[in-house]
C-alpha cells in the first residue's frame, strides 16, 4: 500500500469521529433512517476509494472532469440557441 492511500485511509478514519449525528425523527417512519450529508459524502468517498486514487496511479486519467462538463456545455448551447 503506497504512502497515498495510507494517508487517505487515516484521513477518513479521522473524519468518521467528527462526522455529524442527525437527531432521531420525533415520528417513527418506515425505512431507513435519514443520514446527514456529509455522513453520505464519507460513505462514496471510503466505499470508492480506489476510483478516487486512480489519478494517482494512471497519469492518462483527468483529476477533473473539466473536459467531459466542456463538451457538454457546448451541446447545451447549441440545444438552447436551436430551440429558439
């Protein structure tokens, strides 16, 4: 395991501690209970952990997504300039 994906791994065990607590519903509701945000933006980022060092590892892909939200920006213009 490369020093990256170490420290990335000790990040989000360090932020799981301070990752905030949605009190429980007055109203008991059928289902799974409602998390926080931030609690969901932990669970993507531990649960893709691979796909977000991939840009680490392989220089051929983006750190962005800035060129795929360019080409689509460009068809939504032309979307809306033929709509007229």
């Amino acid at each position: 395991m490369s020093y990256y994906q170490r420290r990335y791994s000790r990040v989000l065990r360090e932020g799981r501690d301070a990752l905030p607590i949605l009190e429980a519903p007055k109203v008991k509701r059928c289902g799974r209970q409602k998390r926080h945000l931030v609690r969901n933006l932990h669970d993507r980022l531990v649960k893709h952990k691979t796909e977000v060092l991939a840009c680490i590892y392989d220089f051929s892909i983006p750190f962005d997504n800035n060129p795929a939200e360019r080409d689509l920006r460009m068809d939504k213009i032309k979307q809306k300039i033929s709509a007229r």
